[in-house]
C-alpha cells in the first residue's frame, strides 16, 4: 500500500507523488545531495564497518558527498549490523 516512484528528476517526481498520493511524508533515496530539493529533515546511514578516513566519493568508493556535507544533517544513524560481523 506504499507507492514507490522512481526518477531521475526528483522536483519532478516529488510534484508527481503529492499530485498522484496526497503523502504525509516522502522519504528521497540519495536526497542528501538533491540540492534542488526542499526538505524538512536530512538523515544519514553510515557504516559502522568502514574505518575513519576510508571514505572515498563515488565512483571509487560508497560516498555521494563529501564527509564534510555530513554536518548538515539533522540525524545520522549507524548501521552497525555488518560491525558485529566484522568484529569491529
């Protein structure tokens, strides 16, 4: 009962979703980095697994954004699930 759109043009496929479903929330994938997008809250999964300073932007590492852009978040959320298997 969740609609799911998928596009490269976010503004656009924002503007769909409210015309289309009228949501009380639209949550973005990658929205972080949607400088063109307004948003009310900027939440950001990292690894817990990776070790500080081996983060390296996309394509040669997982980052879409520099680690600086982190401080514009409103939360960040570790993903420590794979950190237990690794023994971190």
């Amino acid at each position: 009962g969740i609609p799911v759109v998928v596009s490269e043009n976010k503004p656009k496929a924002i503007q769909y979703t409210i015309d289309k479903f009228s949501p009380a929330i639209i949550l973005l994938d990658d929205g972080f980095q949607s400088h063109g997008v307004n948003r009310d809250l900027d939440i950001v999964l990292l690894n817990a697994s990776k070790k500080a300073g081996s983060f390296e932007l996309f394509p040669l590492g997982s980052l879409r954004d520099f680690t600086s852009s982190i401080r514009k978040a409103n939360y960040i959320i570790l993903d420590i699930n794979k950190c237990f298997l690794l023994s971190c």
